[in-house]
C-alpha cells in the first residue's frame, strides 16, 4: 500500500505548489501541457531507439536512471494536464481497464499483440 506521501493526489499538489510559487500556471494551457508531454514522451523514446529488444530491457544504470527521470517527466505533465481538465487519473485508469477489459477478453487475446477489433 502506498503511503500518504507516495499518493498520486499528493505529488499532485506538491506539483501544484512548485508550478504556483514560480507563476507557471500562466503557461499552462491544456494545448501547451499536451504539447509538452508529447516532448517528453519523445524524449523517453530517444533512450531507446536503436536498441535491440533485449538491450532494452537489459539497461546500464545511467541510462536507466535517464529514462526514470523521462518517466518522470511524462508523469509530471500528465497530472498537470490532468488537473487543469479536472481529470481524476486514479478513476480514469480504472475505467479503462474495465472496457479493456471487455475489449481484450482473455480467452480472444491472451498472448496476442492483435488490436481489439481484429480478434
């Protein structure tokens, strides 16, 4: 179980206060915020590109800990743009697992990479 201080809610509002204390809000439109995650996750994406499958499951440290701070970083973002369009990611994922879970049912999908409306 996650601790208070682990809490999606909590690193959100921790992101608030830091995004408030230096006046960025200004700057955060939800076309800006999306714009910006779609920079970070590119960025993430640089860290793999050209590795084989296994080199990239299999990385050094630096370049694990590069792509933790990617992660980070999409993460961030991701609970900016969510909270300016008052978006509860927590039960936004849940509900989406539920209709993947209709749309994947096991016995059609397991151990298949198919999209849903090909199975």
């Amino acid at each position: 179980m996650l601790e208070p201080k682990d809490s999606l809610q909590a690193l959100s509002t921790k992101l608030q206060a830091f995004v408030t204390l230096r006046q960025w809000a200004i700057f955060h439109s939800p076309k800006n915020l999306s714009m910006a995650l779609s920079v970070e996750v590119g960025e993430l994406l640089e860290h793999f590109q050209w590795l084989s499958e296994q080199e990239s499951i299999q990385l050094d440290e630096p370049r694990r800990q590069a792509v933790a701070m990617e992660c980070a970083d999409v993460l961030l973002y991701l609970l900016q743009l969510s909270n300016k369009l008052q978006i509860d990611l927590v039960q936004s994922a849940h509900e989406k697992l539920r209709i993947n879970e209709i749309k994947y049912p096991i016995e059609k999908s397991k151990g298949r990479a198919t999209k849903y409306n090909q199975l």
